[in-house]
C-alpha cells in the first residue's frame, strides 16, 4: 500500500508523544475483577494464587522492555515505571499504553493454569492501560507511595470485612460495623475477636509486591517504599 493513493487516510493520525526526559508509568488495571475474582473462586480477601499470576505476568512485560526499571503491583492493578531517558515506541502514548495491556493479559491467560490447575477460565480477563507521566523523582517516589497506601488501606479494610463475614456476620452487616472506624480500630477489632495481629499479615498483602532488576535477573519483593531505607540501600536507583 506504500505510496497508494489511499494513504492520505494517514493523515488523520494524531500524534501522542509523552513529555521527554520524564518518568513514564504505565499502570494496568483489572476490568470487572470482582466479578472475575467470584466466578473463578479467588480467596477472600487475598488469594495467593492470583497475586503470584499478576507477579508473573508483569515479569513477562519486564522481560520484554529493558527500559522498565521497576514494577509495583498489589490487587488486580500492576505499575511499571519506564525510564525518562527511554524512546521507547519513540514514547507514543497509545502505542506503549496498548502494547504493555495486551502483552500483560495475554502473559496473564497463558500462565493461568500453572496457578489455577483446577480451576478452567470461564472467560477472557481484560485490563485496561494508561500512561502518566511524572517529571522528577519525588513525583515518582510519592506515586509509589500512593499505591503501597492505598494497598494498606484496603488490605486492613478487607481483612477485617472477610473476618467478619467468614464468622457469620452478613456482608451488610460487617460493612456497618467497619462503617467510620479508624486503622487502630480495624486492627483492635481483629486482635480482639479474630486473635489476629495485623503486623504478622504477609507483607504481599499489606505492601504488594515490587519488581526489580538486580544483577540482570528479575527479583520479586515487598519491601516498604514509603520508608527511606529502601532507596537509601539503592543509591542512584532514581535519578533526575
């Protein structure tokens, strides 16, 4: 079709190039996933199974873009934090947002029943992908740290929610007695009545789970990001 006469339809392409020498994160996120998590029998409030699936998954997008530098993922959603000095896809907004969903749920499905033998896909997952753009480290930093809050929040929130329904209480119910109460509350409540302390929850659950390259391999952690020492012990990770 090169030099056709219908490739003035071209033209009508707009261009999508993100702001250069920034941080690019592409963040990936479930579509319908508490439909998707009821139907194929997900744990509650944490499955084990599907956390490591998502850890996979973002390893193969990893695996195939040298210029992601990091990955941080908790619940249905998974992050990754492209370099500022990468061209990647000459750093077209759609073309990276697009490649990276579709590589992330394909490598998604295929390594399912490694994780889930006996449980088939009663139909295809979906993500959806965005593309943000942040111009120096601190930005990045307060990011990541936005997402390991959020994954706390929740955790604690869920935690104590599944605690309460497995015990009897109605969903209702346990959302009436989680309603206006405090962290210490939430952590009270399951010390007092489930023996539960939340300090010795996996860290996968209350932090998530980081994605790093160290000596040309690919290392699955969930350490604290908010905290110093985590860049402290990795000095020139983040650069503006």
């Amino acid at each position: 079709m090169a030099n056709s006469r219908y490739e003035y339809v071209r033209q009508f392409e707009l261009p999508d190039p993100v702001l250069r020498n920034t941080w690019i994160v592409v963040r990936i996120d479930g579509k319908g996933f508490h439909k998707f998590t009821d139907i194929h029998g997900y744990a509650k409030p944490n499955d084990s199974r599907g956390l490591g699936l998502m850890n996979k998954a973002a390893c193969a997008v990893m695996h195939e873009f040298g210029d992601i530098c990091l990955a941080y993922g908790q619940s249905d959603e998974f992050s990754f934090v492209v370099t500022k000095a990468s061209n990647l896809y000459s750093r077209r907004s759609t073309k990276i947002a697009s490649t990276f969903g579709s590589l992330f749920t394909s490598a998604f499905v295929f390594h399912w029943q490694s994780f889930f033998p006996d449980t088939p896909l009663q139909y295809p997952p979906a993500f959806d992908s965005r593309v943000v753009c942040y111009p120096t480290a601190k930005n990045l930093r307060d990011y990541l740290s936005w997402r390991q809050v959020d994954c706390h929040i929740n955790n604690l929130y869920n935690t104590c929610f599944w605690a309460l329904v497995h015990s009897g209480e109605s969903k209702k119910d346990a959302e009436a007695t989680l309603c206006q109460t405090l962290a210490k509350d939430k952590q009270e409540l399951l010390f007092s009545r489930f023996q539960i302390n939340y300090n010795d929850v996996e860290s996968i659950f209350k932090r998530g789970s980081l994605v790093l390259r160290e000596n040309k391999n690919l290392v699955v952690t969930h350490d604290d990001v908010i905290k110093e020492t985590f860049w402290i012990q990795r000095p020139g990770f983040l650069q503006d």
